[in-house]
C-alpha cells in the first residue's frame, strides 16, 4: 500500500466555558451540529474549560452558519478560530506512538509550531 501525505488548509476552533468538560450534553450537542451540518473535525481535545478541535477550511462557511445554533441552549460561551492551521492526514500507514513523535520532532526542528495530535 502506497503511503500518501495529504495537507489541508485548516481552522483550529477553540469553544471555552466554566466546567464544559463536565456537561456530557453539551458536547454532545456540538459534536452532533457539527455531524449534522455535515462538517468533519478531527483532533477533539477535551479539557475542564475547552473543546478543541480542527476543521477544514473548505467547510468553514457551513461552520459559521451553524454557529448561531451552536449558541442555542448551551449558553455563554467564548469561541476563538486559528487560521493559519495545516491539518496533515498521512494514509497508507499504522502509525505507532514513536512514529508520531519522530514526525512531531521532525516539524519542530523546522520550526513549525505543532498545535497538536
């Protein structure tokens, strides 16, 4: 099987509020406008106060129609988009934990900035 290293251009989207981590119902809420909306994401960190997570910037204005519903029901929340993001989808390869840190190594010693995962 041929390995291919595909690169797409990216927004990395920040969603922040008070103990988001702990509301189940929310996440589920986001994770399902998202789905439903049709936008795939991809690298979902959850910590206590954020949901972290990577689209395609090809559907960035599917994802800034759904916004309004995203604010819906799940009250305040803050939400902060990077632009300048380059998701990398390597195919064709089962990748171990150590291949994934020679790659993260290899883009830091080049100055580029691994967001994340």
């Amino acid at each position: 099987m041929e390995e291919i290293i595909r690169e797409f251009p990216a927004l990395r989207v920040t969603m922040e509020r008070d103990k988001l981590a702990n509301d189940e119902k929310s996440i589920q809420k986001i994770l399902g406008i998202l789905e439903e909306n049709g936008i795939s994401y991809d690298c979902i960190t959850i910590h206590v106060d954020q949901l972290v997570f990577l689209i395609r910037e090809a559907d960035a204005p599917r994802f800034y129609q759904c916004m309004a519903e995203l604010g819906k029901g799940l009250g305040l929340m803050d939400i902060s988009m990077d632009r300048d993001v380059v998701m990398l989808c390597i195919e064709g390869k089962r990748l171990t934990w150590r291949g994934i840190s020679m790659i993260v190594n290899c883009l830091t010693m080049q100055n580029i900035d691994v967001k994340m995962q």
